[in-house]
C-alpha cells in the first residue's frame, strides 16, 4: 500500500455526508461578508490559522529526532 493508497483509504472514512457538507458549504460560501464578520462562529481567517498551525506541526514532525543517550 502506497502513501497515496493510505491518504485516499482515510479520506473515505472520514468523508462528511453530503448534506453535512453542503451545509458548510452554504454556511461559508453563500453567507454575505458582512454577516460572516459579525458572525461569532464563523471567523474569517480560520483557513489561514488552519494552515499555518497545520504547517507548523507538519514541519515539527520531520525534523530528526535526538537519540537518547
């Protein structure tokens, strides 16, 4: 099993149901930039932090590892 075979096998399982996702999908994309600023649960930048904390552990995780002595 491939690293690609892997990816794909986890990506089935835990795949939203259509409904769920078109769900978020309305909230985030449809909702006016207006109401998306006011909205308390619905911020902004949350892709950015997303991927900026997603980055940093990514990177943290191959940084080599110091052998006990």
């Amino acid at each position: 099993m491939s690293l690609d075979d892997a990816l794909a096998a986890w990506a089935a399982s835990v795949r939203l149901p259509a409904t769920t996702a078109a769900d978020i999908y309305q909230r985030i994309v449809m909702t006016p930039a207006a109401a998306r600023a006011t909205s308390p649960g619905l911020d902004p930048a949350w892709w950015r932090r997303f991927t900026a904390d997603f980055t940093t552990r990514m990177i943290a995780t191959t940084q080599p590892v110091r052998w006990a002595a």
